[in-house]
C-alpha cells in the first residue's frame, strides 16, 4: 500500500496569518502520524499580486513554524502548459465556452433581477451565477466583442458537464462518509482567461493529480468547490483523493481570516516576541 500523501498549498499574494499556520501544521502532522509525505505547493496563477518577495516571506515563515517539506516545491507559475492541455481536453469534449461579460454589465444584469421578485441566484460563496451572454448582449453586440478581440473568460458548460459526467457524483469525506457533489451550485465556473491560461479550480485538480496527493486536508471554506473539483476530475479522467475540511481561525467578531483584510500575520507574530510554541498554543495544537 502507498504511503498518503499531503500538502498544503498556498498563494504568496500577501503574508500568512494564523489561519494557514494551523492548516500547514495539521497536514504535517498527519503525514507524520500516517506514515506519509508531506508536499508544500506555491499556488501562484496570479503572477501580478504572488511575488518573488512574498514567496520568500512564505517559505521563510513556514521554517520558523519548524515545517519541513520535500523538494523541490512545486510552483504553479511554470506549469501553465499542463493547465493547457486538461483545458484542451475539455474543449475537445465541447464543455468550454467564451464568455465576454464585464464585471460592471453582471453587476447591472443581476441588480436588475434582485429589484424583481426573483431574485438572481448565488454560488455558495454569495456571488452570483453567470448569467450568460444572450442574457445580456444582442447577437450584433456578441459578435463584435468575438471580432473586436474583447478580453473575456472560458467557462464551462456546467449542465452538460454534468450531464456527461452523471448525476451521481461523491467525495469521501473524513468522519463524515460519502457527500454528495453538487457543482450545478457554482453555475458555468471560470477556467481560464484571454490573459491568465488556469484558474483555480482546474490548475487545483490537475497539480493534485501529477503530485499524487492522496489526501486533501483543507479550511472548510473550500468544501462547497469540492464538488466542482469532483466534477473536474471525473471529466479529466484523474484520481479521487481523500477529503477533509478542518475548521476555520476566526477572529473576535467571528469572521474568518484573510489576507485581504489585513489579519495579523505571522511575521508580525514573530517580530512582537512570539514563539513557534505559543503559536501552536493559539491554535490550541
């Protein structure tokens, strides 16, 4: 029998923060305690805000945590030709699609339809679901974005996805047995755009495929786009691991983490005094 395998994966567009440390020290941990590896992966698709600085900052962060992890790490960002060709592959089953909707002419479109008495349906992380081109822009008006070489996204056919994937898709999750998929939730997700050739449900499959990871350990904001993934790599013909979702690091108020809003991070923790030790204690590891 192999031995499991575990990563953690994360994006250096800003410094970690309590929420990653806890989730990097529980994927070690239990690749310690199940004979297994333990993988780290930089997850750095948007090549404009993941630096070369950040990237450093991460890795730095992590060793003074007291991780260790094999090598050599595997970065996203000279990857992208294996991103292609499982897009490609899904292009040559016909589920791929250009779609030129801006962010604005959604926005617009969706505004509208919450002031009826139907309001417009949200993915389960509250954005709204696209609406698709002929919603919103005449043929005249699509075909001179297809001419015009507008920017737009590949998304994916998620109706006929699922109807050539099946209806019956599942993941194992740990303690909790099999859990139904259900990507119709997410609606026509993004694959890639014009000018960044992945996203991170497609780059997320695929890496996981080629590292050979067995077992997915990971925050539970990510157990809904589980069932995209399940999707993906029933399309791609690629592996199943093992999936669980740990609990989040919250703060006061009960908001979870993140970069964006400028939580505590690590580096701050390090250069206030703290220890590796007490911040285990934090995440009552």
């Amino acid at each position: 029998m192999n031995s499991p395998v575990y990563r953690f994966a994360p994006s250096p567009n800003g410094h970690l923060h309590l929420g990653h440390a806890y989730s990097a020290i529980l994927n070690d941990e239990a690749a310690k305690q199940n004979g297994g590896r333990f993988l780290l992966r930089i997850e750095d698709i948007d090549t404009i805000r993941c630096t070369p600085q950040l990237q450093e900052d991460m890795l730095e962060d992590l060793k003074w945590l007291g991780l260790h992890w094999e090598t050599p790490v595997r970065k996203q960002s000279v990857h992208f030709d294996e991103y292609a060709k499982a897009l490609e592959k899904l292009q040559s089953m016909d589920l791929v699609y250009k779609a030129y909707l801006t962010r604005a002419q959604i926005k617009r479109f969706v505004a509208e339809k919450d002031a009826s008495d139907t309001p417009w349906p949200r993915d389960p992380d509250g954005a709204p679901l696209y609406p698709g081109d002929n919603s919103v822009l005449s043929e005249q008006e699509q075909e001179a974005q297809q001419n015009s070489g507008a920017p737009y996204a590949l998304r994916l056919n998620m109706a006929k996805a699922i109807e050539l994937a099946g209806a019956s898709l599942t993941w194992n999750e740990a303690h909790h047995g099999t859990i139904r998929a259900e990507p119709a939730a997410w609606g026509d997700v993004v694959l890639a755009r014009k000018d960044t050739p992945t996203s991170y449900h497609l780059s997320v499959v695929v890496d996981d495929a080629l590292q050979g990871i067995t077992h997915v350990l990971r925050g539970k904001d990510l157990y809904h786009a589980t069932s995209v993934h399940r999707l993906l790599q029933t399309l791609l013909d690629l592996p199943e691991p093992h999936y669980e979702h740990h609990d989040l690091i919250l703060d006061e108020t009960g908001r979870k983490l993140a970069k964006s809003a400028k939580d505590t991070s690590l580096r701050e923790l390090r250069a206030s005094g703290t220890t590796p030790a007490q911040v285990r204690e934090k995440l009552g590891l």
